[in-house]
C-alpha cells in the first residue's frame, strides 16, 4: 500500500498526536514545508511519523512522483497548494483539500490569485476533510461534493491531568492568544476596563507581553510571553474562565481556536465571541459550557465577565459540561475522520 503525502507548513504539538493516530491506520508521510504560522507554539522537529523538509518549489514534483497513493494539502503556504494538486493530477491520484476555511480572507493578494483557485479546488477535489461543520457547510456550499469531518481535538489526557494549582483567592480570566486585531485582545481590554470588577478580579494576558508566568494580584492585569504547555495548563487550571474574543479581519477568521478544548480539559468555562470556530463548529455552546457574545461587542463581554464573576453555581456548571463535552473531541476522532475521506476513494 503506497503512503499518503501530507503536505503542510508545521506540526505544532497537538497535531502531531493526531497524525499519530491517523498512521496507525493509514501509512503517510509529512511533507513540512516551514514558513509563517497562526500557531502559538512552533512546530516540532520530529511529529513521530515518516517526514520530509521540503522547499514549496518542489512540492509539485514530489506529489507527482508516483510513490504515493493519494495527496492531501492544507490551505497555507502560497505555492504548495497548487503545486500539491498539479502534482497529484499529473501522478493520476486523488487530491485531497484539508480546509479550515469559513470565509474566505478579503486582501488584494488573495482576491486575485487565492479565490479563483480555491474555488476551483472545491469543485476538483477527489474529496474535502474540514476543521468542523462550519467549515464543511461553507466547503459543500462552494461546490465541493465529498465532504468529510475531521474535528478539532488536543492531547486530552495532557490537557486534562489532575493539578493542584495554588489558587489566588480571586476571580482570575485568562487569556491566550498572539497580540494581533483578529484574537480581540483590544476589545477584551476594554471590556476588563469597563466591567467593575475592581480589585475582587485580575486579569492575565498569555502570549502578546514579555513577563514571565504569573498570576497577577486582585485588580491586575498581567501581559505575559509564550508559555510552554504545562505553564499554560497551570493558567487554565488556576482561571475562573478562558475569554476567546475573536474578530474577523480581512486575512482572518478564527478557523477553530484549539484553547477552547485546552480549557474544557481543565473544567474551565469559556466566554468566546461568535467569531470563534469552535462556537460555529458546536464545541462552544452558549449556556452550556460558555457564554458567547457578539464579537467585538466590549459592553456584551464585559457583562458576560461580571455574570460569571457574581455566579459561582452558573461557573461550576459550565466547568462541567465543558469536560464532559471537550472528551469526544479526540485525536481517534480526527484520524476516523480523515480515513473516511481516504476511504471514500477507492
């Protein structure tokens, strides 16, 4: 049985798991191509399974090489897309389009040169395998015809491990994300500056700042560097709640936001704007794990936060159904998903 070539930029730490489980089941190999990521952690050196350094030009001759059985690629990186698919077109083996898109971005470059092709690609592709419902519903919307889910997921057992944080004694919300417009730091700052919570709550910043891991004291608010995940587990165990307030911009729209499952893990409750695609994709329910406003709406937001700061019983309730909901979200799920949409090939 030939491999799978699975074409992508990086493999940060909680999707190495994932590929994990999907070459248990079907063999692939990564070809990991570098470049930006909208990641919080960088990727790691060895995701635990056949991998490949590649420069995107050569992409196309790889996937044309007539040593794989089927080609799978994301949508970032400029030219691996395309070349991914001539490849595997000239190789006469299926094309495969991983899609984390809801919406497509709104910049020149992409309106150009992004748009016609992708919507060429949903039409083409021997199948699709999207990030969630939402993502399958706008691919299937779009002309793709064999559509298939393979959800979100972390290491919940890693995630999930039973700490014993020292607790501040106040209602601490957290925050975890890069310091760019489309994760809503700004509107969430205004929204903490406009709440009322005084000194009785503080609030921690974690990826944007230079400080290092702390809780701040009551009526704080901290900005703290990148943590490595165990210092960002202690965040999520320690936090009353995770606020998620992501915009939409015109390069950007939350494809899922992988904190969400972080903190479930954690038994921690969520605020998450409507912009968030673990909200479109039905892990984020509101009143039932989460509160969710409209995205960038600070009055909503900083309402949310006074709610779950005045109610213990509505917190402690959320915190449950968060870990009992987050739990089907694993990386089994992920790889059963993927081996469908290979499966559904043959």
């Amino acid at each position: 049985m030939k491999p799978v070539l699975f074409v992508t930029n990086h493999v940060p730490p909680d999707r190495a798991g994932a590929l994990q489980a999907l070459h248990r089941r079907v063999p692939i190999e990564l070809a990991l191509f570098g470049g930006r990521s909208w990641h919080a952690t960088s990727g790691v050196e060895d995701p635990g399974v056949p991998h490949r350094r590649v420069e995107q030009r050569e992409i196309c001759a790889l996937a044309a090489s007539r040593a794989y059985g089927a080609v799978v690629c994301g949508t970032a990186g400029r030219g691996a897309l395309p070349a991914a698919w001539a490849g595997a077109r000239k190789a006469r083996v299926p094309f495969i389009l991983w899609s984390a898109l809801w919406a497509h971005p709104r910049t020149p470059a992409h309106i150009a040169g992004g748009a016609p092709l992708l919507a060429m690609l949903y039409r083409d592709a021997d199948a699709v395998v999207a990030y969630g419902p939402h993502v399958a519903a706008f691919a299937r919307a779009r002309g793709a015809r064999n559509v298939h889910v393979a959800p979100q997921a972390v290491d919940n057992a890693f995630w999930g491990a039973e700490i014993e944080p020292e607790r501040p004694g106040h209602f601490i919300a957290a925050f975890l994300g890069r310091a760019s417009r489309g994760k809503g730091a700004e509107v969430l700052l205004q929204a903490w500056r406009s709440s009322g919570l005084g000194n009785t709550a503080a609030l921690v910043l974690v990826g944007g700042g230079s400080g290092k891991s702390r809780i701040p004291a009551g009526g704080a608010v901290a900005f703290v560097a990148h943590q490595p995940p165990e210092h960002v587990r202690d965040v999520l165990a320690v936090a009353d709640v995770l606020v998620i307030p992501s915009l939409r911009t015109r390069s950007f729209r939350e494809p899922w936001g992988l904190v969400a499952n972080e903190a479930m893990n954690q038994s921690t409750p969520i605020i998450a704007s409507d912009e968030v695609g673990a909200v479109a994709g039905g892990l984020v329910r509101h009143e039932r794990n989460a509160l969710v406003v409209s995205a960038g709406d600070a009055p909503a937001l900083a309402a949310a936060l006074r709610r779950l700061h005045d109610d213990d019983d509505l917190r402690s309730s959320l915190g449950t159904h968060a870990r009992r909901d987050v739990a089907a979200y694993t990386f089994d799920q992920w790889a059963t998903g993927f081996a469908a949409a290979l499966g559904s090939l043959r």
